[in-house]
C-alpha cells in the first residue's frame, strides 16, 4: 500500500511538472528527471508484479522472496533518494506555484494597465480622427496654397516678360538719354548765347519801361484832359438839349426823347378796349402816371444777371409777377412799353431813375448822332435867317 501511495504521489507530481513545464516551459534538467522518474515508476511495477508473484508462491519461493526482499531494500533506498529528488521537485514546484502567483499579479496589473492603454488608445484614437480631420483640412488648404502658388507663378512668368520688356525699354531710353545729354550740350551753349540775348533785353526792357513811365504819365494827362472834355461835351449837350427842347415839337426826324418816359399811346389804346368810350383818355393818365411813378421806385429792380460771352449781362424778369399782371390785365404792348421804358432807365440813370433827354432819330429808332443834331442845327439856323430877312 505504501507502494502504491508514493507511486500515486510520483504520478501527481508528473502530472503538475507536466501543467508547470507547460505554463513555464522547465528547463531540460527537470525533463529528464521526469524521464527517470517515469522509469523507475515503470520498475516499480515490474516489482509490485513479481511481489505480487511471489507472495502467491511463498511457500514456493522464499529463496526468490529474499531476492526480491533484497532488491526491495535496494529499492527502498532509491525509494528515499527519490522521495528527496520528490521533496526537491516539491519545494520547486511551490517555488513554481509562488512564480506563478507573482505572475498572476503581474497579470492582473499588465491587465489594469491594458485597461489604461485600451482608454489611452481610445483616447489616442480620437486625437488620430481630430489629427486625420485636421490633416484633411491642411490638405485641403495645401490645394489651396497650391492653385495659390500656380498662379502666382504665371504671374512671375508674365513679371519676369514684364521686366524683360521693362530692360529693353531701359535699353532705348539709355540710347535716348545719350542723344539728349548730347542735344542738352547743344542746348546749354544755345542757352548762353540766349543769356547774353537777354541780358540785353533785360537793358532794353529796362529803357523801355522808363519810356512807358513816361507815356503813363502822358496818358494820364491825356485822360483827364478827355474826362474834362467830355464833361464839357455833355454840359454843351444839356445846354443844347434844354435850348432845342421847346423848339423840336416831335414833327421833325431828329427831337429830343426822354428816357425812361412810359410810350402814352399803348396806354389809351388799352383803356379805350377794356373801357370802351367811357373816359379812357382819363384812365390811360392815371394808368401811365402810376406806373411812371412804380418805375422811379428804386425797390423795385426786375432784372436778372446773366453771362452773355462771358460777360455779366442785366436782362429783364418775364417772370417778375408785376410784370404778368400788368401783361394779364392791359396786354402785351402795354408791358412792352414798360419794359422799354424800364430798360432805358437802367441804362442812362440807373442810380436816380429820372428822366434823362436825350437826341433821337424817330425815324431809325435809335440815337441821334453829333453830325445829325448838328445838321438839324444848321437848318434851324438857316430857317431862322430866312424868317428875319
């Protein structure tokens, strides 16, 4: 019995060192104890056989039985060399078994810190997807850069014409500056001889202003003593004027018109319409001596300025609202004569709005000249000679 225990215990122990050298992969020292541990198991069997033999046939074989005795002995002695090669295979198996609870921790910790790298891997996943992401819009702006790129490359090429043409273009204008630093010498010696022209002109300018200093002064005399003759001319032609006036009746082509003096006639014939026969005559003075008056009202100034060959020019309102009533009321050749008549105010008194005599050529329409008031002075002479002789 006690055989078979140590036989049982020697096959467990094989069957651990078998799952030890499985998981650890032992070292070939305890494969080839296991090698001889089977075979002193299989000897072992050979001579529980033989005892079991021999015990059937003791009576028989006492003699075979002291063998066998002997070789159990022998074998009890291997027995305890294996028993301690067990005790040995025992203390490193538990040495095993410790290994391979440290290895177990190791594992439970390579585990946690699998589950760290697993998170970080994720973790690290995620940065790869914001990274591809990222990546994809860096590719997208590369493609961007490069179409960037290109074209400024054909705007290099079409520089680089530009600065090709621009070189050639320095090259003329370097030939161009040779032939006018040539035609500058040129000019400078014609801008000498130009000097001296004008330095001379400057000595003739000089005599002439003096000469026209000189003149100056005698246009001014002259301009005074032709201020004094026209004053005089215009006295003799007020003196004139007053004298003749009682003499010239109007009949005559040549007569003394006052300025600014409202036309009488469109006056009566207006009144004569509106009115008919029923004092007219009456109306048309006192429309004609209140418009005579409205024209002397210095407030009264219907003129707009206007640029007539580029020059300020004073031209009459149609728009003036006196005006269109007087034409809605009397017609036109009653406004007529008002603008005539106001016309001839701004031009011959336009400060004092007098009446201003003047001579006229009734029959042109316009002023007598010197010649024509003289002529009619000589034949008022001559007529006056003929009625005293």
């Amino acid at each position: 019995m006690g055989l078979e225990r140590i036989l049982k215990e020697i096959e467990d122990l094989k069957a651990e060192l078998d799952e030890d050298v499985k998981e650890l992969g032992y070292c070939e020292a305890n494969q080839k104890l296991r090698a001889e541990l089977a075979l002193k198991a299989k000897e072992m069997q050979c001579l529980r056989k033989q005892n079991e033999e021999m015990q059937c046939n003791n009576d028989g074989m006492r003699k075979q039985n002291d063998l066998l005795q002997a070789k159990s002995d022998g074998m009890a002695k291997q027995n305890k060399e294996l028993q301690a090669k067990n005790d040995n295979l025992v203390k490193d198996n538990e040495e095993l078994r410790t290994n391979i609870d440290k290895m177990g921790k190791r594992n439970g910790e390579l585990q946690a810190k699998n589950g760290g790298l697993t998170k970080w891997n994720q973790e690290l996943q995620a940065k790869n997807d914001g990274l591809k992401k990222q990546s994809e819009e860096l590719q997208a702006k590369n493609d961007g850069l490069t179409k960037k790129i290109e074209e400024l490359q054909a705007k290099n090429v079409s520089l680089v014409k530009q600065n090709e043409d621009l070189h050639a273009n320095n090259d003329s204008m370097c030939k161009r500056n040779g032939e006018l630093q040539a035609k500058n010498g040129a000019l400078s010696m014609r801008n000498e001889d130009l000097q001296a022209k004008n330095d001379n002109l400057t000595k003739l300018i000089e005599e002439l202003e003096d000469e026209n200093d000189a003149l100056e002064d005698l246009s001014g005399s002259l301009v005074r003593k032709d201020r004094q003759s026209d004053n005089e001319l215009q006295q003799a032609q007020q003196e004139l004027t007053m004298g003749l006036e009682d003499k010239l009746n109007g009949q005559t082509a040549i007569g003394i018109k006052r300025m600014g003096e409202l036309d009488k006639k469109p006056f009566q014939n207006a009144c004569k319409r509106k009115y008919r026969n029923i004092d007219y005559q009456t109306k048309a003075a006192e429309l004609v001596s209140s418009w005579q008056d409205e024209l002397k009202n210095p407030s009264w100034h219907p003129f707009l300025v206007v640029q007539v060959n580029g020059e300020d020019k004073e031209v009459l309102d149609n728009d003036d609202a006196k005006l269109k009533l007087l034409r809605f009321e009397y017609g036109n050749d009653v406004c007529n004569a008002v603008k005539t008549a106001l016309m001839e105010i701004n031009k011959y008194n336009p400060s004092e709005r007098d009446l201003v005599p003047e001579f006229w050529n009734f029959r042109k329409g316009r002023k007598a000249t010197i010649k024509e008031v003289l002529y009619l002075f000589g034949q008022m002479e001559m007529t006056t000679k003929r009625r005293r002789v």
